[in-house]
C-alpha cells in the first residue's frame, strides 16, 4: 500500500520522537534540526510552564502519527 502524506499538515515523527514526537514533527515540517526545536520547547516550558504543557498535550493527542 502507497502511502502519500499531505505536506502542508505536521505530522507527529515516531521515527524520531522521544516522548511523543511532536517536537520531531514540527521540526521536520519547518525543515529545523530536531535539537533547536526541542530546545525551544523546554526555554518555553521553563518561562511558560503552563501554557507549554497544555499545548504539548493537545498537539500529542491532536496530531496523527506519521
């Protein structure tokens, strides 16, 4: 079976992923290395602890697995 994916939709990455791979996704949606974005997420979880969490939540429940 051929699988084709949209690539205008971010995806979450299994491939790549260490919790649930949202950070892994959006970095291969926006063509940045995994690291920064990760890196990105835990500066905004550190000043914005709340807002970062639900966030992370709800793209790791609302995004399909690529």
């Amino acid at each position: 079976m051929n699988r084709t994916y949209d690539t205008n939709t971010i995806y979450k990455d299994s491939l790549n992923k260490k919790l649930t791979g949202v950070c892994a996704g959006i970095a291969r949606h926006y063509d940045m290395e995994r690291w920064l974005v990760r890196g990105l997420t835990l500066g905004a979880l550190f000043l914005m602890p709340m807002v970062t969490g639900v966030a992370y939540v709800v793209a790791s429940v609302l995004l399909r697995t690529r």
